[in-house]
C-alpha cells in the first residue's frame, strides 16, 4: 500500500499503514492521517497570559490553555518532557471543540492557547477549536518550537492571532542533530508569521550551550527580520530531562544577555524565570 505524507510539520514523515509519526501521534490509519490525540488533552488550565509567555497581547487576562502529548523535537533539555516526550494519554474524556470552547467562555477567558507540548502536531484539533473560537469572538495563542511545514505556516494566519516563537540556539548543526529540528525553517516560518500580521514574540532558552556569539545572531535577527520592538523573552535553564547535570542559568549570564540584546536597539526584552 502506498504511504501518505504528513505536512503538519518540516518533518514530512512519509507513513506507510499503521505507521506514526515522528511525534507519535500522527498515523496513517487505513490510508488516512489520523490524529491520535484529537480531543484528549493532557493538560487543560486558566494561565496569566503573561506565563506563555506573551506580554504584548492582550495583557493581564487569563488564557484557556490546552495541550497533548508528544513533539516533533526531541531536545535533550525540555522543561516539559513528561508530556512532550511520550504518546501515552487517557482516553478517559474526550474534550470536543465545542466544549473547550464553552470552557473559556464560562471562565470569562477572551483567548485559548495552545501551548504546553508542540500545538503544530494537534492542529487538526486545535484548527477546529480555533474555528469555533473565533465564531465566538475570542482570540488564538500558539506557544511553538516553529518547526512547522510550509503548508500549515501559510495555513496559521487565518486562525492564530498570536505566537510566541521559540528561537533554542543559533547553531545549524544543533538544531538538527540535538534537537532534530531545523533552524532555518524556524527563522523563515517567525518571519512568514510576523509578515502576515500575526502578533510574534520570541523565547530563548538560555540553555549552557548557547553563548554570546549566538545571542549577537539572534538579536540581529530579531532586529533586522521581525522588528525592533518584537518582545524577546530570555529565559533562565534548569537542568531537567536528559540533561540532569551543570547549573541553572546564571543570573549574570542573563545579565549579559540582555545587555546584547539592548546593545541591538530592541525594545521589549525580558528575563524570565529568574530567581
Ligand atoms: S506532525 Fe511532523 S513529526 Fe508528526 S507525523 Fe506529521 S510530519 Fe511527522
């Protein structure tokens, strides 16, 4: 039987039958792609926007958030892997669109979120809830690696009022072999998005691996192809997942951090999960 592709993501798995995807949760069930996860969030809560994070968007309100399991990365440092790196989840509740709706708008909530692991490998879910949202007037959040394909990039404007973007590293060869994702495709996407009016804010991790050298490329960027007053958010590392040992980011290393990024003219740069 022929295999079908998957243009969720930059991936492009190519599935024979009864075949999953890298994210495990996208499979070709009977020559249609399936997601598994339609309808089964593994996390569902009321956020401050603020902790997406997305501080130029509809600030101080609350934010339905919903997320499944699974993702298309795999890198070694995820602050969320208990739900990002597995395809194991309850069937015990099955969440429609309608409901999740219903949810936000019960808890007078004036946006959802898709957020928690990879929105790009739910979309058909998060498409649907998304529709249905802006029926109701209310607004679209994704929190995204930005690894997502071509096709769905051009898609996410008519439904996602805004994204926070993560840019993990500025380095092409650790993108792809540590993370197995791709940075040009990341970079490209956070452009198409900004130019399409979609409103963009950007994370970066500050993981040990990434040094000043690769804060100087990503503050360029940000500079130079989404804008000077594009809210950059550096966030403090913990140790977690596979990488159990070194030390949370330093507050000095923020500090350091965030002087480049001003030393580029940006304008709205925060330092998160500083203790
Ligand atoms: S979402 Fe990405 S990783 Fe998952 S099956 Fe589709 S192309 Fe593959």
């Amino acid at each position: 039987m022929s295999k079908i592709t998957c243009k969720l993501c930059a991936h492009y798995c190519q599935l024979r039958e009864g075949q999953s995807g890298i994210c495990g949760v996208n499979e070709n069930q009977n020559g249609t792609l399936t997601c598994k996860v339609y309808g089964y969030p593994s996390a569902l809560h009321i956020d401050p926007i603020e902790k997406k994070p997305l501080y130029h968007f509809l600030p101080h309100t609350y934010t339905l958030s919903l997320g499944t399991v699974g993702c298309n990365m795999k890198c070694p440092f995820c602050q969320n892997w208990q739900i990002s790196q597995t395809n194991e989840f309850s069937k015990e509740h099955f969440y429609s669109p309608q409901e999740i709706v219903k949810l936000a708008l019960h808890h007078k909530c004036p946006s959802i979120s898709y957020t928690y692991n990879e929105p790009t490998i739910f979309w058909p879910y998060a498409k649907d809830i998304a529709t249905l949202a802006k029926e109701h007037g209310l607004k679209n959040i994704m929190v995204s690696n930005g690894f997502m394909s071509k096709e769905l990039c051009e898609e996410i404007p008519r439904y996602i009022d805004a994204i926070n973007i993560d840019i993990k590293s500025y380095d092409e060869n650790y993108y792809k072999k540590a993370l197995k994702g791709d940075l040009h495709v990341v970079l490209e996407n956070a452009r198409v998005l900004k130019q399409k009016g979609v409103h963009v804010e950007i994370t970066t991790l500050c993981i040990p691996s990434i040094d000043a050298k690769q804060i100087h490329k990503i503050a360029q960027f940000i500079k130079e192809d989404l804008g000077e007053d594009t809210p950059w958010h550096l966030s403090a590392y913990h140790p977690d997942f596979k990488i159990k040992e070194g030390e949370n980011t330093s507050r000095e290393t923020l500090h350091q951090f965030f002087t480049i990024a001003k030393s580029y003219n940006l304008q709205n740069i925060y330092l998160g999960n500083v203790k």
